[in-house]
C-alpha cells in the first residue's frame, strides 16, 4: 500500500493527483455514506466519459478475468487442505457477504471492488482469523470443536476488504501489471483512477461494517491496522535506513504482521475472552506474519512468474533491500552502493540477483523465517488442545514452505 510515492513512474501518471486523497476511517455513519457515495460518484463519472457500452464490455472482461485462476498449490496440499477445510464453509460466507456488502447501483464500481474477490488465492488472512476463533471458542469451552461466532466472522472479512484495498492501491504505486496470476485492475483498464476509487469503495465499506460491531476496543486495533499499514510503506520509500536490518524488520512488522496480529487479537478481544487468551492471539498473528512476509520477500529470489502469479524480482526493481540482499551485504559489501542507488543503474538488479545466489543468505533467509514459525507455534501451547489449534500448527508450517 502507497509504495514508493517518488517513482518517476508514478508522479508522470496523468491519475497522479489522486495519490492526494488519502481514505480516512470515520466512525459515523453519516460519513461514511458520504465517504461511499463520493467514491461511486467518481466512478460513475469516469465511466459516463466512456460510454455505457464501453462500461458493460469492461464489466464482463472483469467477470470473465476473474475465474481464470485456480486452486493454488499452497491449498491443495495435505497439511493446508485440513487447516482450510475446518473452515471452508466459513471462507464461503465471508465471500458471499462481502460480495453483498459491496453491492451498489453502480455496476461498474461493484465490479472493480468484487475484483479481487473472485479469485482463488491464498486466503492466508481470514483463514488464521477464523481457525484462530474455533480455537479460541474451543479453549474457553474446553471442547475439541467449535463454531465461529457471527462477529468474528464479520471482523474477518472487514480485514480481509482493508488487505485488498491495499492490493488494489499498490497495484497503482508499483506499476503493476499482474496480479493473483490475472492482469491488475489499472492494467485491465488502462486506468490509476478507477483502482484508487475502487480500493477506497472497499476502504468505505469496511469501515462502516466495523462500526456496527460497536466496540471500541476492536475500532482501535483495526484503526492501529491502516495507520501501520501506510507507516510501513512509508518507510519503504525512504533509502536513507535501507541498509539497516532492524529498520527492516520494523517495515516487516508494520507492512504485513500487524494485520494479523491486530485482527487476532481483534477476535479474542471481540467475545471477551481472558486476557491470556488475547495476548496468545496476538503473538500468533504477530510472529506467523512476520514469517510470512520474510518468505514473500525470499520468493522474490528463488520463486517464478507461474508459481507467484506476478513477475520476480520486483523489490529489487523498485529499489527494495529485503533480508536476502541485506544478509548478502555482509559477505558482498558491493551490495551497499546498489541498495544507497536503489538498484537503479544499469545492471544492478542482475549482479545483486547473481550476489545473493552466491553465498547462503537465501538459505539464512529461510531460517529466519522458520524461527518466527516455530515462535507462532510456541504461542499456542497454552491454548486447550483442539482440531483448530492444531490446524494453526500446520498453518504455520506451510506458510514457511509454501512456493507461492
């Protein structure tokens, strides 16, 4: 989300000027309909300069777009398919709902919105909220087995259309033509526009099912979510700290772990479970996301284009020193000029490639990643044995050995 605010890329898009309108979560709903309806309106407006018939043949390409991808690899093996099948039937219903959530008279907008959410991903986050609320029910009621409450159920998918909107707004920032395997909303389009007001809709409309929750708590650390989410962008744009490990792993935190780790503990705080419970909770989100995103910047390195479903080597090209370059540095001290550069020259982004492939830090990057697994798994042992406890034990394990 809002990565990289300096490109030259960015700043000549004739759409620039919308990077200005920062969405910002109000709690009334009085506003947050105003929120919505500016967003639809300036949907609608682009799409009347196109032409109604331009707008419907733009809708069905979305329509058609969106079920090109599959089952991921990561879905259909053993260990995922117990942890996502628990809750297979509770992913359905988080999808219709959001589906009807973002219902509007504006079919064009409901499209872009809904764009995403037609397809097969990963689904990582709402599975680790919804396995996370069996367990936690689970250990309240000392029973194997339990059932997601509705609330958590909602809180997932408010945290999964605040993910996405993110996605829908780095796809602007980044350039990106790809995603999930299917071309991005402003590639399919030709338009920056209709993704920023896309990524808003859905900003619009999370926040205003969050506030019929009515907990203050939970609008805190949903709040605590986007303000992390846009710091850590933030930070990445600065080159100034890129060579600093710390540095990094604070960006890691903010960017990727503190979305997990806030709407786990979101859903203990949410049916008032003891605080032992919440803090469990929180330290699973916090340290199974951190290792996620260590394995996201390592797939970077070592995956390809068909298995990430978007091109490779994409940190490098937009001047992004993740743990495999930073662990390189070390033993390739060249490597500082390339990230103080930000791998702009010519050829930097192969000899860095070629750098980190000659010495171990691919293989360091992965030990990285399995400690903040096992530190995940760690944080469960207090919780009652359960068919949901374990699947998060597996969970974490296939999140560090996934390929995509």
């Amino acid at each position: 989300m809002f990565r990289n605010l300096t490109k030259a890329n960015i700043l000549r898009s004739n759409n620039a000027s919308l990077l200005g309108s920062k969405p910002v979560l109000r709690f009334q709903t009085r506003k947050f309909t105003s929120t919505i309806d500016s967003a639809a309106g300036n949907l609608a407006s682009t799409a009347a300069s196109l032409g109604m018939d331009t707008v419907i043949k733009l809708v069905k390409k979305v329509e058609k777009a969106s079920f090109l991808i599959k089952d991921s690899a990561v879905k259909n093996s053993p260990a995922s398919k117990e942890a996502f099948g628990i809750i297979e039937d509770d992913l359905h219903k988080l999808n219709n709902n959001i589906f009807k959530l973002l219902d509007t008279k504006h079919t064009l907008l409901s499209a872009m919105a809904r764009y995403y959410f037609h397809l097969e991903g990963k689904r990582i986050r709402p599975t680790i909220m919804l396995l996370i609320s069996k367990a936690i029910q689970a250990s309240i009621s000392n029973t194997t087995t339990s059932n997601v409450d509705p609330r958590q159920l909602q809180l997932a998918e408010i945290t999964e259309m605040i993910h996405t909107a993110s996605l829908l707004h780095d796809d602007v920032l980044d350039a990106a033509d790809v995603r999930r395997g299917v071309p991005s909303i402003q590639q399919q389009y030709k338009s920056n526009k209709f993704s920023i007001l896309a990524g808003d809709y859905l900003l619009a409309k999370a926040s205003l099912s969050l506030a019929t929750l009515e907990n203050h708590e939970v609008t805190k650390l949903i709040s605590t979510i986007i303000s992390d989410l846009v710091e850590g962008e933030f930070m990445q744009t600065k080159t100034e700290n890129a060579e600093n490990f710390d540095y990094y792993m604070k960006k890691t935190y903010l960017k990727t772990a503190s979305l997990i780790a806030n709407s786990c503990r979101a859903t203990a705080v949410l049916v008032n479970a003891p605080p032992e419970i919440v803090e469990i909770s929180t330290q699973y989100g916090k340290n199974v996301g951190i290792a996620f995103q260590i394995v996201d910047d390592l797939l970077d390195f070592t995956g390809t284009s068909d298995q990430m479903g978007k091109p490779v080597a994409v940190d490098l090209s937009l001047g992004i020193a993740t743990a495999p370059v930073l662990f390189a540095k070390e033993q390739f001290p060249e490597l500082s000029s390339l990230i103080k550069r930000n791998f702009q020259q010519s050829g930097d982004v192969e000899r860095a490639l070629e750098l980190v492939r000659k010495n171990d830090s691919i293989k360091r990057t992965q030990d990285l990643a399995n400690y903040y697994a096992q530190q995940a798994i760690q944080s469960l042992s207090k919780l009652s044995p359960s068919v949901s406890k374990e699947a998060l034990v597996n969970l974490a394990n296939l999140v560090v050995h996934r390929n995509q």
